[in-house]
C-alpha cells in the first residue's frame, strides 16, 4: 500500500468520515478470514434495487485487483466482496474498496440486519403511495369541473390549485427516483429513474406553463397519477422482495441476540451473540435457543432440532453431544462449550445458503442486467427521435414533447429487471419451505438442465447411522483399538465403531485418508482401520461378509478384525428413486464399499446401473466422463470423499447431515431426512425455467406492442404510466404461479401410490 503525505491523510481521513465509510480497522474486525490471504466483507448498500446497479457495484469492485470476487444480493441489499488481505507486502486498507462503492453513488456501510432498514423504507414507500393517491384523487375531482366546461378565471384557478398540490407531492413522493437519478447522473451513468424523473418533471413544467398562459388543457393529474402508479410498482417490489426473504428473517429471529456465559471464576456474565468466541461456556435452560454451535459439557434435556432435520419429534441429549446453532431447549437446563462463532455456526451457514439464492449471476439474470444497463441510453434516444421527428412533421412541438413523456414512461424496464429475480426469490422460498436450500440462481438453471442422476451410498441413499452386528464375535481388544483408532473420524462407521465400545485406546497421530480409512504409527507397528483394500493391501480374502458393510482392522498389513456393520435405506428413498424414473432421469450409484453391499441395496430400490469399489478420484473421474459424454449429471453425495465429485458434477446437492466439506462443495443441501427432495428440487427448478422465459416473453412483447403506440401519439403520459405498472405487475404475478404450481406437484406426489420400502436392509461404506 502506497504511502500518502500527512496532510493527504488526513484529507482522506476527513472524506472517509464524512462520507460514512467505516475505518480500516472496523472493516478489518469485521471481515472474515478465508484462509490463503483471503478476507470477505459484507456492506449494506441500500440504495441498490436494479439490474443496472448490480452491474455497476459490482463492476465497480472487480476493477480492483486486490478484489477476487463480488457479488451484490438485491433482496437483503448487500454486497460481499473478497479482497486480499496484503498489498506488496503490506497488510491492505480495505476502506479504500469500500469507497470505491461510494465512489459510484451508492451509500455502504457495514451490513447487520436489513430487516430494520426494510420495514423502514417500506413504510416510507406505503407513506408516498397514499399521499401521492390522495393528490391524484384531489386533482382528478378538480380537473373533473374542467372537463365539465369550466372556462377562463375558474378554469385557471382549477389548475393553479392543482399545480400547488403537486408541486409538494411531487418532492416528496417522488424523491426515491429523483434521488436515485441524480445520484446516476453525477457519477457519469444513467439508471430507469433517470426516464422517469425526466417524465415526470416535463410534464408537471408542461402543466405550470399551461396555467401561466392560460392554456386550456393541463396535466397535473397525469403527472400525480403517473407518479401514484410508478410508486405502486416500486412498492409491489420491495414489498415482493420482502415476501420472499421472510424464510429468511424467521431463521434470523431464531438467533437469540445474547447468551449467559459461566466465567472461570463461576460467575455469570450476558454477552451478545457476536461477542461469544470458541472456549466459553454457556449456560442453557429450558425454553432457550441454542446461540452458537456447541458441545453439551453436563446437563440433559429435550431438543427441538426441527430446524436441522425437519422432524417434529425432539431429541433427547446429555453430556458429549454436538448441538447446532438455532436449536431450542425444550425440557432441561445444559451448560455447552462454544465451538464455533456466531458467523461460522449451523444457522449462520443456512442463512447465508438463503441469501446466496439470489444474488448469484445466473445466465438469465445476466441477460436481463445486461440489457438493463444499455435500455435507459436506448429509452432516451427513442425519446428524443420521437420528440424530433413530431416536432419536424407534424409543427406542434407541445404534442412532440407529450409523446416524448409517454415514450419515456411506457418504455421504463420495469418488468424486465422484475423478470428473473422476482422468480428466483420465489423459487428459492418454495425450496426453503421444503427444506431445501440453494446457493445461487445459476445452481437452479443447471439443475433444470440436468439427464442423469448419480447417487453415493452412506449418508445419501441410507441414513448413514449403521451399527455393529458382530460385536459379540469380536475381540474386545482389537474393539478398543479400533474405537481409539475411530475417534479420529466422522465417518458414520467409525461413529458406529466408537457407540459400540465401552472403552477406546488413547492413540496420539492418527491420519486419515478419504475413501480409504484410518493409520496410526505406533511402537507395535502400524494400525490401520479402513476398507479390506487399504487395511490389508490386497482383494485376494474378501471374505464373507456379503450384503454387510465390513471395515477391517490391521496391524502392519495383516488382519487384526472383520467389523460388520449393517444400515436403513434413508426415508423416501426408493420412492424418490421411482419418481426420477417417472421423470426420465437414469440413476446410478457411485459407491466405495464392496460390490455386494453395492448391489444389494440398489436391487432393493431398483436402480440397474451401480459401481463399487471406487476412489474419491474415481467418482470424479466419472462425473468428469459423464460430462465429456454429453451428459449433464446431478451428483447428490455427504462425505468428504465425495467432494471431489460433487465440485466435478454439474450440479450438486448433499443432505445437510454432510461433512462441512460436502456441504460447501454442494450447490443445494436438504434439511429434511428424506430423499423426496432431489425430484422436488428437480421439478421446481424446471418450473422457475419456464416462468423466467415466460417472463422474458411477457417484457418484450409489452415493449413490442406498447413503445409503437406511445410513437405513434395514441398513448396520454397517463395511460403509459398504467401500462407500464400493469406490465409489472403481471410480471409478478406470473412468477407467483411457481407457488400454486408446486403445491400442486407435491399434492400429486403426495397422492401417488407409496413405493415398497424394506424393512431391514445392511449398512453401506462409501
């Protein structure tokens, strides 16, 4: 970072505070690390609601190269952004990129909560939409005795009280869009209010020059009305926009704002949620939401964990249990340890899954921001052509100049920034409520894409909790040693492994290997505790474990202990595996265990087409094929294993009981424990397809009906301003289809004969 002079410094420092801009050292705090020199910020940029200022914000931040990626969520009206933590050796001021922000015309602050600022401009939206209403009405009642043949003095009159109503409405009601213009304006760019302020202004100086020389006609009344509709239409978007975050929101609120932390010295101290760092105890009564994620230190009680898992039914807990951000104590009081932050916990994550929805740069939203920024230059040059060539043609330059309004008007691309996100927010609230989260746009576009469907085994197809059906036959020492050798691992055997025992070995290294197993080096030699292939080195003496999952335990390569472990489809399966079916997707399961547990459990759900015996590299390689093929593959796997093939996919989806590792490589994960949500997700997102289209064709065919029209002077700047509301508003209410749509779909899926499920079924390895 380059050096200033002091007084330059200060200058800046001066600019900064007056422009709001936190500080370097607010921004540092308040950054998260990201590992290899990597930091993210989050701003509040309230002032953003178009396609036009998406592109320019985060245009704005990708011409720094300290900037990596950034991206701008309408809804919540922020912008992340993640920038280089050092400069040439330096460590950077990222107050330097927020003013780049700023530089644009665009107010950013640190982000908190929009919900606060949301419900105030909403109000003050509702606010400027009565008072512009009422005027409106006022003004028409007057304009009536006009057209009834007023003439001269009370004519007059009429309008001059007329034009004082206005004036004020017109400033107070119409300052979103005159603020918003002339901030584009002194940046160097335009924005759709820029049409607007112009239509609106012309007319109402059209009007005042009217009345002046008394002139017959004026227009106040167009010109409130036009403002009273273009207000509704701003006012129906936020308010949409709202309706769509309120998933949102309601998980925020199960955040509790604080938590009683236990001091070393036992006495108890309230600190906000923020302020709660990994180490502290805290201490949890009935009736309390779990603040940050944690494990049980004493206590039991009963869990409501319905946000985790989507069950009603709680879940009893005690000492060594993990629990997750957002949980609810229901019965008793428990002292945990905080293991992670607030912005790192279980429902930080969910939430910022939510938030993500929106804001990604699908195909369709890129198209419809691009053709945003170039449509206002476009708008004023038809105005102006139409304005010259009235005037030229036809003499009567104040005719010209009300067609150049209506043109204005009529051509503002309202619907067409309304077109796509107004669908994906919808569709990712749908998604929500059946407990399905998505991480952008661009992830649904590419699941409507998809032709095949590949499964993993443990923790996908099954529910990934198997247990131990030989303990008896095993040895209790070389149980222990594999219970030591277990809780190194998340695996769901290694979890079986460690339930099963009643003690473990105290082993000091111990390394693992995804797909492969577990190894610790030892003065014996070393232990290794995984698949036949790893733990022994070769596949000669499978054994005979058949349809069982079976995990050897060795000592310098040689058998130690076979483990058979056996486990349930997961809920749903087989009657998500017959919906996919009826759909035309071919599925196939990609799994790491042996053939005969592979095949056993696909014979059981009816899929033909399985592997086994496969590497993490290996699942990947076969997405990689799949989509070399033609192919566009859905992968829908938990473990860290099958990251490599969840990133390779197309698109990806993992269950929210993943690895972190999974959970991040994938593109959406499910809450529920029920597989019905791969074909859910599937049908949703080919539907949000179809009604983003639907949309793009509504948009254009109003354009390409209206803007002729408004040229050829049949459209009053009145009647343009109720057209273009009206094409608004069916955007929006198109896009509302989606919900009775997808009720429709599960109320279908819901009435479909149930497929036959086992009742008993053998574990997987994957």
């Amino acid at each position: 970072m380059s050096c200033c002079a002091p007084g330059t410094e200060a200058a800046l420092e001066i600019e900064r505070i007056n422009r709001g801009i936190p500080s370097a050292e607010e921004l540092w705090l308040a950054s998260r690390d990201l590992g290899n020199g990597l930091r993210q910020t989050d701003l509040s940029v309230p002032k953003v609601y178009c396609g036009a200022c998406i592109t320019t914000v985060e245009g704005a931040l990708r011409a720094s190269p300290l900037v990596t990626r950034a991206r701008v969520n309408l809804s919540s009206k922020r912008v992340s952004f993640v920038w280089k933590a050092e400069e040439g050796g330096e460590r950077t001021d990222p107050s330097r990129l927020v003013k780049l922000v700023a530089d644009t015309g665009y107010d950013a602050h640190l982000f908190t909560s929009v919900e606060e600022a949301n419900d105030k401009l909403r109000n003050e939206l509702i606010r400027a939409v009565a008072i512009s209403g009422f005027a409106a009405a006022n003004i028409m009642l007057l304009s009536v005795s006009v057209w009834s043949g007023a003439e001269d003095a009370t004519r007059d009159l009429f309008h001059w009280i007329s034009g004082l109503i206005a004036g004020p409405v017109l400033i107070f009601a119409g300052r979103f869009f005159y603020q918003s213009a002339w901030s584009a304006l002194k940046h160097g760019r335009t924005n759709m209010d820029v049409p607007i302020s112009l239509a609106i202004t012309i007319s109402y100086l059209m009007s005042l020059w009217e009345t002046i020389h008394h002139g017959e006609h004026a227009w106040f009344d167009a010109t409130v009305s036009l403002l009273f509709f273009l207000l509704i239409g701003r006012t129906l978007d936020h308010v949409m926009r709202d309706r769509a975050r309120s998933a949102i929101t309601g998980l925020a609120r199960l955040s509790p704002r604080g938590a009683t932390l236990v001091l070393a010295d036992g006495a108890r101290e309230y600190r906000a949620v923020e302020d709660i760092r990994p180490g502290d105890r805290i201490a949890i009564t009935a009736g309390e939401r779990v603040p940050v994620d944690g494990k049980i230190l004493s206590g039991v009680s009963d869990m409501d964990v319905s946000i985790v898992n989507g069950e009603s039914a709680p879940r009893a807990v005690g000492a060594g249990d993990m629990l997750q951000a957002g949980t609810l104590s229901l019965t008793g009081s428990l002292m945990m340890e905080a293991t992670a932050t607030a912005r790192d916990s279980f429902l930080s994550e969910i939430i910022g899954l939510m938030e993500a929805a929106e804001g990604g740069r699908a195909r369709y939203r890129r198209i419809a921001d691009r053709a945003a920024q170039y449509y206002s230059p476009a708008v004023h040059l038809l105005a102006l052509i139409s304005f010259l060539a009235w005037g030229f043609l036809g003499g009567d330059w104040k005719h010209a100049l009300l067609v150049a309004v209506s043109v204005l008007i009529i051509t503002c691309p309202c619907a067409l920034g309304l077109a796509v996100p107004v669908v994906q927010v919808v569709a990712a609230g749908r998604l929500f409520q059946n407990g399905i989260m998505v991480k952008d746009g661009s992830a649904m576009e590419r699941l409507a894409e998809i032709d095949s469907v590949l499964f993993d085994k443990t923790g996908t197809l099954t529910v990934g909790r198997p247990r131990l059906t030989n303990r008896g036959e095993a040895d209790a020492r070389h149980l222990k040693t594999a219970a030591g050798l277990a809780l190194h691992s998340r695996h769901p055997l290694s979890l079986a492994l460690v339930q099963a025992a009643s003690e473990a070995r105290d082993f000091t290294e111990v390394s693992e290997l995804p797909g492969e197993g577990l190894e610790a080096r030892t003065a014996e030699g070393i232990f290794r505790l995984g698949n036949r292939r790893f733990a022994v080195g070769d596949t000669s003496s499978i054994g005979e474990a058949g349809a069982a999952s079976e995990v050897v335990l060795s000592l310098d390569h040689k058998p130690l202990q076979t483990f058979l472990f056996e486990d349930m489809p997961r809920p749903g399966a087989a009657k998500a595996l017959a919906e996919l079916a009826r759909l035309g997707f071919q599925t196939t399961v990609l799994s790491g265990d042996r053939a005969p547990v592979v095949k056993d459990l696909a014979a059981r759900l009816g899929i033909s087409d399985w592997r086994a015996g496969l590497t993490p590299r290996e699942k990947a390689e076969h997405c990689m094929d799949a989509a070399k093929a033609g192919h566009r593959v859905l992968m829908v796997g938990d473990g860290i294993n099958d990251a490599p093939a969840l990133a390779a996919a197309h698109v990806s989806m993992a269950p929210a009981t993943a690895a972190d590792i999974g959970r991040q490589a994938a593109d959406f994960v499910f809450l529920h424990e029920g597989l019905e949500a791969v074909p859910l997700a599937i049908e949703i997102s080919r539907r949000a397809g179809r009604l983003i289209r639907e949309n793009f064709a509504l948009a254009i065919g109003y354009n390409v009906f209206a803007v002729p029209i408004a040229i050829a002077g049949y459209a009053t700047p009145l009647v343009a301003s109720v057209a273009m509301s009206t094409s608004s508003m069916i955007v929006v209410v198109n896009a509302l289809r989606l919900n009775r749509l997808a009720r429709l779909e599960e109320k279908r899926q819901a009435e479909a004969p149930k497929a036959p499920v086992a009742t008993a079924g053998n574990a997987s390895f994957a």
